[in-house]
C-alpha cells in the first residue's frame, strides 16, 4: 500500500465525516439542514492542538453520523465539544440551554420536511438535557406513517387515553427496535455486552423522553413504530383504560 505523503491532509468534514458525506440518506440530511439555514459543524482534516479544538476554531454545529439502517444521528457541537462531559460546572448551564435550543431547531427542520424525529435526552440531570436528535427520513415511493398531532388528539379521545396509560408501550416498542438494532449488529467497535447495553440504553432514553412529552408525542412515536393503521389501532384497544377494565374474554 502507497504511503500518503506527510503533508497531505484528510478533507473537511462539514456536517458529516468525509467517508459517510455521499451516502443518500447523510446527503438527504444535510439538505434538510442546508435547506433551514442550520450552521454545519466543520471538523477539520488537519490536525489542531487541544486548545484550539475546544475553542471558538473547533466544530461549531450540527453534525450527522449514520446509526442502524436509515436512522442517522444528530448532535451539535459547540466549540469543539458534542456533549457536556469534561466541562466546568458553572459553565454547563448556559450551554445546556443553548444545546437544547439548537437540537429543537434541528428537530423542527426535518420534522417540516417530514422526517421522522426522536429528541434522545438524559434522565440523570435535573433540568432538560438534549444528548441528540435520531432522525429517520420517509420511505421513498410509500406514505409516511408519522400521524399530526390533530390526529394523534383525536385518537386519544376515541380510545379514552390518559397520561401514563401507553408509557409501558412505549417503553417496549423502543427496546423492541432497540433489540433490532442490536441484532443488526449495532456497535461494531463494541464488546457484544457493551453493543447490548448502549442500544438498549439510547431505547430507554429515546421512551422517556418521548413519555415526558405527553399523550400525543407518544402516540405519533407509536404510528411510526406500527406498520399499519390497524396495527396502531390494535395496539391502542390494548392499552386503553376500556380494555384494562374489561373482564377476560379468553376461553
């Protein structure tokens, strides 16, 4: 194999890792983000001492990395860091705030372009901490299954659901694709129990947020999961008070 030459560096990354940057569903992304005017986050190919990378020259923005199948990654970067981690106390405040606001702003745009949209948040903090955006785009050529909120209202009306009644459901349907993830060998990099942990880890973050959202987010997060409009149907007469109040009709 031909060495590279010492002075030759890796191109750019803008909003994506150069490797990932022409795959269809990156490329889609970025357009989406392009399209609303969302900054990009550029992680540069040369290298950059620590102290300019967690600075004002470091990433600054939204950046894309490829999950499980169509599902990518959202994250912002804000000098040169994606996450708190590593940071002073006093600091994290004003950045929390700041990462939350940007992440809903990067969450409004693919949802007006009608992706679907997961807001991946921590539960170990006391106030909202965004971690990332999961965001998957629609089927080409099918009908989206992501329902609006005027309808997800509606159906809690005709099934009489109340809040905490489809929290469990929620919780499964996200380790179930969780489990998906996993088998579909999520976390190459990882230890097998390591991969096991991190998806079912990120389902159980992705169902609590989704739980602390209310009734209708949980229902638009279940149209998405179900296939069809009767499966979503059957799921709901599941979980309705009606149901869990009915005597068994089993033989």
């Amino acid at each position: 194999m031909a060495e590279k030459p010492i002075d030759q560096v890796e191109p750019d990354g803008v909003g994506s890792v150069p490797e990932h940057a022409q795959e269809p569903t990156v490329v889609a992304a970025l357009t989406v983000l392009r399209a609303a005017h969302v900054t990009l986050a550029t992680v540069p190919g040369r290298k950059m001492l620590y102290r300019n990378w967690h600075g004002a020259q470091g990433p600054q923005g939204a950046f894309v990395w490829p999950g499980t199948g169509r599902t990518l990654e959202v994250v912002w970067f804000m000098d040169g860091a994606q996450d708190e981690r590593g940071m002073r106390t006093r600091d994290t405040r004003t950045v929390r705030r700041a990462r939350n606001d940007a992440l809903d702003a990067v969450a409004s745009a693919f949802q007006a372009a009608g992706w679907r949209v997961w807001r991946v948040e921590s539960r170990r903090t006391a106030t909202r901490r965004a971690l990332h955006i999961d965001v998957t785009p629609p089927a080409d050529g099918e009908p989206q299954s992501v329902i609006s909120e005027q309808q997800a209202e509606a159906l809690a009306t005709e099934f009489g659901i109340k809040p905490g009644d489809l929290d469990e459901a929620v919780y499964d349907a996200a380790n179930e694709s969780g489990a998906r993830e996993y088998n579909n060998g999520a976390h190459p990099e990882a230890s097998d129990e390591d991969a096991h942990e991190r998806v079912h880890d990120a389902a159980d973050a992705r169902a609590s947020s989704v739980n602390n959202q209310g009734v209708t987010a949980q229902l638009r997060f279940l149209a998405d999961f179900c296939d069809t409009a009767d499966s979503l149907r059957s799921l709901l007469r599941d979980h309705s008070p009606a149901a869990a109040e009915a005597p068994s009709t089993a033989s």
